[in-house]
C-alpha cells in the first residue's frame, strides 16, 4: 500500500517569525530601532513567535485526508483523462463503383490481445463515406507560369495517344492533374499508372513529388501509403489519401475535383528527374476512406435513479472516470417514466451565474458523480437557490457518456487492425499513424502536490509558472509545458507546449506536433487567466535534431549486435524530449546544449562496451534528413529540444 508524503502546509520556523517581524517593523515603525533580544518589544516578537511555531508544528500534523479535504474547499478537482485519437483507415473488399460505401460514426475497431488478452478500443468519430472516383480529365501544366494543356481522355476509352508527365527535362512545380468526377473527400484513391522511363534517376523509395489535392482555399498535400511506381518510374499503382476540404474547381474550362502531382525542387540530398515519365494509360479507383477515431467507449441512456427535490443533490454515475475530451454528456429530467418529455440539462464549472431556474448541473468526472446546484442562506436570512432542482420523484437519466482514455491508447501505427463488428464490403482497417495525446487521470499525490500551486496563483497567470500549471489543467495530454518571455511581442510569453506520446526508436516529429484542440483549449484557458495587456503565443518548440555516429569495441563474448541495439537505445533514451529521457529523465532540458563529451561517457557506461573509438555528433534535419557538419558541440535557443534522429553505431569486436 502506498503511503502518501506528508505535506508542509507551513514551512516558517521560530527564526523565519522573528526575522519577518523584524522586516516589518523596521517598515512600518522606523522610529522602533532597537532590535537586540533585551528590548522589550522584542521579547513579546519571540513569545509571540514561539506561540506560532507551536501552531505551525500542529497545523502540520493535520492528516492528509483532513488536508485533501482542505484542497476541496479551495475547488481543487483531480484531473481525468484524456482520449488519444487517430485516424482510422478502412480499405473496401473491391473497388467502390456503385453508391457510396459508409462507415458509420461509433464504428470500433481494436487492436489484436496482447499477453494479458488487453484489448484498446477505437471509435470512429464521425460518418465517412467511399465514393466512386471517376476519372473525366487530365491535364499536364510546365512549370508556375506555363499554361495547362488538356490530354484527349475520354472515360471508359482511356487516353488517345501517349504523352509526357513533365517537361521534358522536369522542372521543379511542373504539373499532372487528375480531373475527377466528384469530390472523395477523406478517401484512398488508387491510382493506376502504365507508362514508359527512360533514365529517369530518381530514388524510388524518396522521388522528388508532391501529390496534393485542391480543397478550396488551395492546395492541400496527400498522404501517399502505398507507390509500386517507384515515382512513375515504371508501371504499378499509387494509393493516395484525399483531405477531408476536397472539393471541385475550373482549370482551363474543365469543372472536375483535382489532383496533382508536383515536381519538387532539388534539395541536393538525391537526384531529380532527367527526363519525363511517358503516361500510356490512367485509371483512378476509390479503395478506402479514413474517418477520425477516439480511444473510447460511448454509452447509451442510463438512470440515475429519482430526484429527491432538494438543492445540492449528489447522483452517483454507473462508471467512471469519465471523459470530457471526447464530448459533451446529456443530462436529461423527465416527470415519470411513461412520458417522452425529457428536459435537457446543461453542464457548467461552477454555479456562480446560476438563476434559480437554470436547469444548470455540474459533474466531477473523476468521482464519478453529478451535482445539482446549491442553496445558500443569504445574510438576510432568505434563502437563494444557484440552479433549478428537480422535481420530486423525475427520472434522471444521462447520455453520450464517455469512457476510455488515458496513456493506453497512444498505440503505435499499425495496431488497431480488427473490426469488432462485419461492415459490408469493408475487408480490413489500420491506424497509419500512431495514436497521440492519450494521458492517464491525475493521481491524489499529483492533485495534493499541485493544491499549493492553485492557491498561491488563485486561477490567475502572472508568473511563468502560474502559465505552465494552467496549461496542463486545461490540456492533461500535455506532456511538458515551459513559458518563455516573447522579446520579439511587447509584454508578450511564450507557451511551448509538448504532447503526450510514445518514445523510442519510433518517435518521430510529426508525434511532437501538438493538436489544434488542444492548442486551442490551452489558448482558450490562459486568455481568460492572463494579466490584461498580456499577449500569449501558444506553440511547439523548435526542434534539433541531433545524429550520433559511434565506433565500440564491446566486450569479450558479447554478441555485437546486442550491443548496438543498448547504445542506441541509450542515445535515444538521452536525447529524448519526453518525461522518462534527458539527463535527469525529465526530458531533455529546454536550451541546453548538447556536448560530445557527455555522449562520449554516456556510451562508454553502457553495458556491454569496452572501448569507445570514436564519437561524433552531428546535426540534423528532422523533416528533410538533411545532415549538418560535424561539430563538438550543438547549442539550442531557449525555445528548442532536440530530437534523436538515425543514430549510427558501428561495434567491434577483440580478435
């Protein structure tokens, strides 16, 4: 059993009394200038302080419910956890040419049983529709300036002779555009490539394009999860995920909903085209849609049981904790069962602003319970009533109750892949990115170690700290917070903030990418707590990659590559911005430099290595891959973290 420490709630000794008092009365009473023990104002300070530390040693003893039940009066709440989300990926048993084929908001999905036959449920979070995805024109444009030309295609008969993709040395923004008959808004397009290379040169794996989809406001780049085309370098196929704004456009007087394929510049790190892909025939198929999902478990209609029809009543929940992040429960009142008149309650944070007819309630979604507003005797002694109160004898039921959350659900990509339920020509479902903001409740030790923070603060964000504290408040899924003054913004800050996710070797920018929501909450939070005249930038931090290039010798009898995998899981564990690496296993501090002399006696204390030949350090591009010159030495701004990016290792062995 876990024994809770026991808090300070005052930590001034006899000394501390006296040295105050001392403070004061030099401020308030100049003309008092003795202060020496045998002054007799002095001797009633220490009596007086020596009373103090009597009660401040018995205040201190309180037990720690007594002093939870104190943070409770302060409206101190444990915080409840947090759903990660996703994007759920279904693919079609065929391709779609009729009616659309719907994926209906509540669909779940869930990963294979572990070892313990632990099972993660997802939940779509909206309908998604497969549309047949017809191709009506095609188009190829040289470069920004030069104009579209329209290829002779005619559906169902294919192209009329072959043409160049490009120009005929690709230039970089030279263009491919698909002209489909409607718009496939969040769907898997498929499409089909026959065409003729001649020397083209690209790395397949890596080809310089850029498929992108016209959504309105302009174009908005796809996901590409599957290329047997090697970059239209020989015939296959490209799979290719529309965005949900795609939408129809006129381009040289064709109507259609556009797809392009782009060429990108030459960044140096690969060659580029040399000559154009010859496109002999096109053809385009919807074979999947990808729809939003939530690691929860929403639940029907269920009774809480009668309403007593006094003020203040308490009503216990079926389960919990529940989940506020996923959406809003319904709380609903109704005379008798046999009527259909149910009334509709809102939720609120407090009842300060309720009117006595305000059908207002409020809910602790760590205990579980639902309140209905207070009455409170005013000094009059005429009694006032923050929200309405259910009749005597109403049913109250509630729905669209979540549950789920926490850390479980950051799962990596790849692993929701069972239906619970056949959907009609649906044959399978992935997660092509891992599952991210996922965040466990608060602990009773984190809420009472973060009650005196609340209180010196009193909700209002004037120290860096008092920043910090309210942005975890109001996004749990955090996983680091840190304020910074904004030079560059008269009496501005700088909030960065750092989600929740799954570290290690599979950690990857896009993983450190706060959410909208979530910037949005905590944006949200500190304007309403912010001094007036304040200005708050709510953002990542900027990210450095850091390469590691090491040569080992490990020790005799161990099997090298066991050795690489616990140096690199070393270096990955160091340079890790996450809760868990770093120095101290806070996360890698926020500026701190990074010094190939630690990185030299990090490696050398892994277990398994002997001699440590050589270790450099580099920098690195996280988005592009782009490696830096080596260095001794890699300084970060105030706003930066660094990130591992493909350590490598190279071990020997002792002849």
């Amino acid at each position: 059993m876990t024994v809770l420490p026991t808090p300070e709630l005052d930590d001034r000794r006899f000394e501390d009394l006296v040295d105050e008092a001392k403070r004061l009365i030099r401020q308030r009473c100049p003309e008092w200038s003795d202060d020496s023990p045998t002054d007799p104002g002095i001797t009633l300070v220490e009596a007086f302080a020596f009373m103090m530390d009597q009660m401040i040693t018995r205040l201190n003893d309180v037990p720690d419910r007594l002093y939870a039940k104190f943070l409770d009066l302060i409206g101190l709440r444990m915080l409840p956890p947090v759903a990660a989300r996703t994007e759920l990926t279904f693919w079609s048993t065929t391709p779609v040419t009729g009616p659309p084929l719907t994926v209906y908001e509540g669909t779940t999905v869930a990963t294979m049983p572990g070892e313990d036959d632990t099972v993660i449920t997802f939940r779509t979070e909206e309908d998604v529709s497969m549309v047949a995805a017809e191709l009506t024109a095609v188009l190829t444009r040289a470069g920004v300036s030069g104009g579209h030309y329209v290829h002779d295609y005619r559906p169902g008969h294919g192209l009329s002779a072959p043409f160049a993709a490009f120009s005929q040395v690709p230039q970089p923004d030279d263009e491919l555009l698909f002209g489909l008959r409607q718009p496939a808004q969040r769907c898997a397009v498929r499409i089909e490539f026959d065409g003729q290379v001649d020397g083209v040169g690209v790395v397949p794996q890596s080809p310089p394009l850029a498929w992108e989809a016209w959504t309105g406001g302009g174009w908005s780049v796809c996901d590409v999860s599957e290329d047997t085309t090697g970059g239209l370098n020989r015939s296959g196929h490209i799979v290719v995920h529309l965005p949900a704004g795609h939408t129809t456009a006129v381009r040289s007087g064709v109507a259609a909903a556009w797809l392009r394929v782009r060429v990108l510049p030459a960044d140096g790190t690969a060659p580029t085209y040399a000559t154009s892909p010859v496109v002999h025939g096109l053809g385009v198929a919807t074979v999947g849609a990808t729809a939003p999902g939530t690691h929860a478990e929403l639940l029907g209609p269920e009774i809480l049981g009668e309403a007593e029809g006094v003020s203040g009543q308490r009503m216990q929940l079926p389960f919990r904790p529940v989940l506020l992040s996923y959406g809003e429960p319904v709380l609903e009142t109704a005379d008798s069962a046999s009527t259909q008149d149910w009334k509709i309650w809102k939720r609120v944070d407090d009842f300060a602003s309720s009117g006595p007819e305000d059908r207002h309630y409020g809910l602790d979604p760590v205990a579980g319970e639902v309140l209905f507003g207070p009455a409170v005797r005013q000094p009059g002694g005429t009694v006032r009533r923050y929200g309405a109160t259910p009749r005597v004898g109403a049913l109250v039921r509630i729905r669209d109750l979540a549950l789920g959350g926490g850390s479980a659900g950051n799962v990596p990509a790849g692993a929701l892949r069972s239906l619970t339920s056949s959907i009609p020509f649906v044959g399978a479902v992935e997660n092509r990115s891992p599952g991210r903001g996922g965040a466990d409740g608060e602990t009773l030790t984190e809420a009472l170690a973060r009650g005196p923070v609340m209180l010196r603060s009193s909700q209002r964000a004037v120290t860096a700290e008092d920043f910090e504290i309210l942005a975890h408040a109001a996004a749990p899924e955090l996983a680091r917070a840190r304020c910074l003054p904004a030079h560059d913004v008269p009496s501005g800050v700088r909030l960065l903030v750092v989600p929740t996710a799954a570290g290690g070797p599979a950690l990857r920018l896009e993983h450190l990418v706060p959410a909208e929501d979530t910037l949005r909450r905590v944006a949200q939070r500190l304007d309403a707590a912010r001094l007036v005249g304040t200005s708050v930038m709510v953002e990542p931090p900027l990210y450095r990659g850091v390469t590691v290039v090491a040569r080992v010798t490990a020790v005799r009898h161990r099997e090298p590559a066991e050795v690489r995998l616990a140096v690199e899981e070393a270096l990955q564990s160091y340079l890790d911005p996450l809760p868990g690496g770093g120095p101290d296993g806070r996360g890698w501090p926020f500026g701190r430099s990074v010094l190939v002399g630690e990185v030299f006696a990090l490696v050398q204390r892994v277990p398994g290595v002997d001699v440590v030949s050589d270790v450099r350090l580099f920098t690195a591009n996280p988005v592009t891959g782009e490696r830096g010159q080596e260095t001794t030495r890699i300084d970060l701004a105030a706003n930066s973290l660094v990130i591992s990016y493909d350590h490598q290792v190279r071990v020997e062995t002792r002849s």
